[in-house]
C-alpha cells in the first residue's frame, strides 16, 4: 500500500499523460482499485491465488471483476464463458460497457514477443488502445505498430518465452499457475529436440500439484528455491515433483 501510494503521488509530481496500472492480488481489495481509470482490461483469468481469491473461477473473476467501475469501458481478453459471465454481470451493473478483445483478432499489430499467449495479450492491448483513441487519446497508428515490434526493447521486459541460448536452445518463462503452464507446455512440445531439461522453482502459495501434473515425465528436473520469503523449499519442490513422477 504504502509503495502504491508514493507511486501515485510520483505521477501526479510528474504529471505524467497517462499511467498503466496493473493490479497485484485479484483486485476489488487491491491497493491499486483506488484510481479511477481511463478505462479497465482484463485478461484471461485461471486458478492463482486460491488461498486468497477462492477456490472457483466464479469466485476468482468476482474478485477481478471488483476493479470494473461505474460507466468506465471494459476490454476483455480470452476467458472461460464461467468466469465471462461473472465479468458481463458485474459490467451490467456498473453500467459499463463490454469490448470483447477476442473476437477482434486480425486488426492488432505484430509483435516480437514469442509466447504463445501473447497472442491473447496482443489483442486485448490493441482493443484497449483503440478504445482509449475512442475516447480522445492522441495515439497514431504507427506508434502503436512501433510500440508492438519493440515491445521488449521499450519496456525491458523479460521472463516471457525469452531465448537465452540457441545451442542448445535455452528458454526462460515465468508461467507460474495451470492455465500459463499448460500453454508453455504446448509450446515446448511444439519444439524440436532429444534431452529436455527443466529448472523450476516455486512459491508456496500456488496449487503446486496442478502445475506439477502438467509438466512431461521424460525430462530431467532440476527443482530450485527462489531467494524470497515466499519461495518454496527446493527438496520439498522436489517431494511434490517425485510424487507427480518428475525424476530430478
């Protein structure tokens, strides 16, 4: 709370034109809910943070769902027609008005970034461009094309499918819960190798056995500890792992 705070008063000092704001923890409780937007984007939503956001998906996208505010438009990105349905309910109560980010797949821009689920991401970013444009923002085209190509270089983003060897090939990625690790698994799967070896560490409070059972028995595992309070113990990482099958 206390670092969100001094970020907004670092923004207003600034008198920046416009701030992208992400929640931390679900988001109806979340220090960042007390702005009122421009607009809300809300991309796909899976089972993180049970402990504290709920033990359904229904439950999760309410919590989600809290950072949708009277009369500001909604951008939503891919999400089961569950948790959709719990997002359209609340929108319809706050007067705010749906732009579905997935049925608008042709017009966003390429980008650079190579994990498949940016794919999803790609366009959920597009549509909330555009509806900002909509509503008076001065953003050209070629900006946001430019702003796409070089997404990682602008933002120095990392941790996302990102290639840090050819040869062999050595990728790092920061997918943490079922639905990001079963899409990082298909990409895996989608490359061409003989021996796969797979670093992981964890934090201790995620479904780890759900993440674990996505993962392939015939690779070579090496479990790890984070250095923060919240990483979980590496031989404890290892027990689940050896539970699930994962030799390592």
């Amino acid at each position: 709370e206390m670092t969100i705070a001094i970020s907004f008063w670092y923004f207003a000092k600034e008198k920046v034109d416009i701030a992208v704001i992400e929640t931390g923890l679900g988001g109806r409780l979340d220090s960042t809910n007390v702005i009122s937007p421009e607009i809300t984007a809300i991309t796909n939503i899976g089972y993180d943070h049970m402990n504290l956001l709920g033990d359904t998906l229904e439950k999760i996208a309410a919590e989600k769902a809290g950072i949708i505010k009277e009369g500001i438009p909604v951008i939503l990105g891919e999400m089961k027609p569950n948790a959709r349905s719990v997002m359209e309910l609340i929108a319809k109560e706050k007067n705010a008005p749906i732009i579905d980010a997935s049925l608008k797949s042709g017009d966003a821009p390429a980008t650079t970034l190579q994990g498949y689920y940016q794919e999803e991401n790609r366009r959920t970013a597009y549509q909330s461009l555009i509806t900002l444009r909509h509503k008076g923002w001065n953003i050209d085209e070629d900006a946001i094309s430019r702003g796409f190509q070089y997404v990682s270089e602008n933002t120095g983003l990392m941790g996302r499918w990102q290639i840090l060897g050819t040869h062999p090939l050595i990728v790092a990625d920061v997918a943490h819960n079922e639905d990001g690790v079963r899409m990082l698994m298909k990409q895996v799967e989608d490359q061409r190798f003989d021996k796969l070896h797979v670093v992981i560490g964890m934090v201790a409070d995620k479904d780890i056995s759900k993440v674990l059972s996505l993962l392939p028995k015939h690779a070579r595992y090496y479990f790890c500890k984070a250095n923060i309070p919240r990483g979980l113990d590496a031989k404890e990482l290892a027990a689940f792992g050896h539970e699930m099958g994962l030799k390592g």
